[in-house]
C-alpha cells in the first residue's frame, strides 16, 4: 500500500491539482446541522483538503496551565476511539490520508488530505480524533518529554530568547505575554485531566471556521460537516479579552554567550480590520517586507554590510496589533545596526516614500500573491484565514485592486502617523558592543 506522499505523487505527475488563480471561485456551504463551510470544488483529481479552524488557540489555557493546549494538539495523532498510538498510525497510512495538528496564540487548527475512495473512512477516524482522542499516560509522557526536550533548546537559542522577552514586554501578563508551548515547570506539572479539559475548551462550534479544496460537492461536504462536528459542544472556553500593549522606546539587552547578538525590535501596530491595512502594508513592503529592494535591506546590509537579513513586518493578532522586525548582526556591529534601523524608521516617517518605490512594491506584492495558491491544502488554509479575519468571499479576486489603490499620499500620510522611532524597542540578546539596556 503506497502512502499519502507517494499516491499524491503519482497522481501529480498526471494532473495538477490547482485552480488557476482566476479559477478560484469559493461557494458557502451550509450543512443541513448548520455548520458554515467555504468550498472550492475540483474534480481534476480524486483527492480533497479540508481546513478546520478553532479560534482562541494557546490563549484558552486555564490558569496555571501554560502550554496544555500545545501538548493537548501534539496528542491528537496519538491515538483515538479504539485505536492506540501504533494502530491509529497503521490505520491512517493503509487509508492514504494525512492529518495535521497546528496551535498559535489564536487558532488551533486540523488539516486534513483524503482520496474521494477513502473518504468515509477518513472522516470517521478524523472523528474519533476530535471527539474521541485517547490522551494515554504512555504517550502523554512521551509527547511531553518530546515537548519539554524543545523548550530546554528553546532556552538556548537566542531567537527565542528574545521573542520572549519581548512578548512579556510588550503583553505582560496577558497570555500574549507568555510561551504558548509553555515553561518546563508548568509542562511538568500538567496531567492528564488537564489535557482533557484543555480540549473542551478548544473544540467547540461557536469558534470553528471550515474549508474545503478538491472532489467534493456541497450536499457531499453538508453531509459531512454535521458527521465529522455536528455534535461538537456549542461553547468552548471563554476568549480572553484584548491585549493592553506597552511598548516603551529604548533598548533592552539580555546578556548571552555568542559572537553575534539577535536583536527584535517592534511598536504599536495597526489592526487588521482598520481601513489603512493595505497602506500599511504597501509601506512596511518598501520599509522592510523582505525583498533586497527594501529600505532596511538596503542600507543595513548592501551599503554597511552590517547584516545577512533585516526584516519589518505586521503582527495584527485577535488581541492586539504591533509592528516587529528582526535582524542579527556581530557583536561589535549591531549598535549601528540599530542606529539605522531607527533612522530609516525616522527618514520614512518624516520624508516618506517615492512614487518609484511605492510602484516597484506594488507590481512586487500583486505578482507575487498568486504564488501561494500552490495547491489544494494551502487554498483551504487561505479560505479559513479569511473567514477569520473576516474577509469578504470575493476577496482573493479583490484583493491585488485593494493593493493598486493605494497611493502616494496615503502611504506618507500613515507613515507620518505610525511610525513611531522613538517608541521603537529592541530587545537585544548577545553581548552587543556599545549597547545597554536603556528607555527613551
């Protein structure tokens, strides 16, 4: 029996499994149960994806209970109804099907492949998986020590040392402000009924949002929508409530061993449903969005070569909004480093941008946002996100215009609002020469 890899593969080799980006046309799908779902139908081949998505994520763990909604998804492929660890393994490969498990500070979500012959099946051991996961002791405590392995790496890893520090910083002690995967103490601590009520505070209706990409009609995805979550609890756990941001200007530096310090530096940002979005995205592109044509990229590493890679980007979480970037650079550099990174921030704020540079973002981010409707999975996983956030049903076709309609005036009118350098923080992690912790 081939596995899910090698059947997708062969089938491939044939057929691509993709709408065009003009092709994607997204119906709503309500089940007879009245669950909502997104579906784009293609029968080119015998395969669909399926996205569900539960909001609050990492941010539902209970009080004292850091990092049991990340152990509790790590669990889900280990086992459900009947079926141990090993045979629930067994069982998904002779079905040639594939689940994924995924937690962030905002959504814990499933993604799920099947061939259309396997289908009921598929969706009866996805089932078991939701409803009825097994969360034996055996493999509670080998997830865990697997979990906890990570976190005595991630307390090494200077990456990661600063997003924490800067996460506290910024969120304090909303569950922004901590570690979703948890601390080596409160992992240690958790038990099995924690594990259990850390799923019902998950998956549940009144949070769920539904996608589907491949060989399936609406009666067929109703049908299956209300077998595979019709009987899910209607409420889950409370949603916490929006973050109180505080973001002081100035540095703050964590002293570690390396040769090269890491440093995360951020701001008040901008939501996601605020009108200027798609300004501020053109901006923070030509800023520093990650191409070599960015402002940061330019004079950081081409013209001081003080840096492999500086990047800008927006965060605008469920619970609140900041404005981030990153760059690592030698000790004996990076107070320059940051120096120019806070003067660029300055230069944009109070000269703005060129016509030229507002164009080249343009033309860059609209050729470049096809490119991620690479296949079913990553289709359904776009429809869910916009469900989300919620995005009109027509915005994949939509959004390049929301792009081009940005202007001039509009760019430098925001930058002069949002940016912020003086309000700009670093967090900085190494042993940086010239550099100490300090506020503005």
């Amino acid at each position: 029996m081939m596995g899910f890899k090698q059947v997708m593969a062969a089938l491939t080799a044939c057929v691509l499994a993709l709408p065009a980006l003009a092709e994607v046309k997204i119906k709503e799908v309500t089940s007879p149960g009245g669950i909502t779902a997104w579906l784009v139908e293609d029968h080119s081949i015998p395969f669909t994806a399926l996205e569900l998505r539960f909001r609050g994520g990492t941010s539902l763990d209970a009080p004292g209970k850091r990092g049991a909604i990340y152990l509790m998804a790590g669990l889900l492929e280990e086992g459900a109804g009947d079926l141990m660890a090993q045979d629930y393994a067994k069982a998904l490969e002779g079905l040639a099907a594939s689940f994924s498990y995924d937690t962030s500070k905002d959504s814990a979500s499933i993604s799920a492949r099947f061939l259309s012959e396997n289908r009921g099946e598929a969706i009866a051991l996805l089932r078991d998986t939701i409803h009825a996961p097994r969360f034996d002791q055996i493999a509670l405590d080998r997830v865990r020590g697997q979990v906890l392995s990570g976190l005595r790496s991630d307390a090494k890893d200077p990456n990661d040392i600063a997003g924490r520090a800067f996460a506290a910083m910024a969120y304090g002690d909303h569950p922004y402000g901590t570690d979703g995967k948890g601390t080596i103490e409160s992992v240690t601590a958790l038990n099995r009924q924690d594990i259990i009520d850390a799923h019902q505070a998950v998956f549940a209706r009144d949070r769920l949002y539904v996608g589907a990409v491949g060989d399936i009609d609406p009666k067929q995805l109703g049908e299956l929508l209300d077998t595979l979550l019709g009987d899910l609890p209607e409420t889950g756990a409370a949603i916490p409530g929006p973050a109180k941001v505080t973001i002081p200007g100035g540095v703050t530096v964590v002293d570690f061993d390396t040769p090269q310090s890491v440093a995360l530096f951020g701001q008040i940002g901008i939501d996601r449903d605020d009108p200027r979005f798609f300004t501020a995205y053109v901006m923070n592109q030509i800023l520093g969005g990650g191409s070599f044509a960015s402002r940061l990229m330019s004079e950081v590493r081409e013209k001081r070569g003080l840096t492999y890679g500086v990047y800008s980007y927006l965060v605008p979480r469920d619970l609140a909004a900041v404005y981030m970037g990153s760059v690592a650079s030698a000790n004996g550099k990076v107070a320059e480093a940051v120096h120019v990174i806070r003067e660029e921030w300055r230069r944009m704020a109070t000269d703005g941008i060129t016509p030229k540079e507002l164009q080249d973002a343009q033309t860059y981010l609209t050729g470049a946002y096809p490119l991620r409707f690479d296949g079913n999975s990553p289709i359904a996983s776009i429809m869910v996100g916009m469900q989300m956030q919620g995005l009109p049903i027509d915005y994949i076709a939509t959004r390049n215009d929301k792009v081009n309609a940005v202007t001039l005036e509009d760019v430098n009118q925001l930058a002069a609002e949002l940016l912020d350098p003086d309000g700009l923080h670093f967090t900085v992690v190494g042993r940086p020469e010239g550099l100490e912790t300090s506020s503005e």
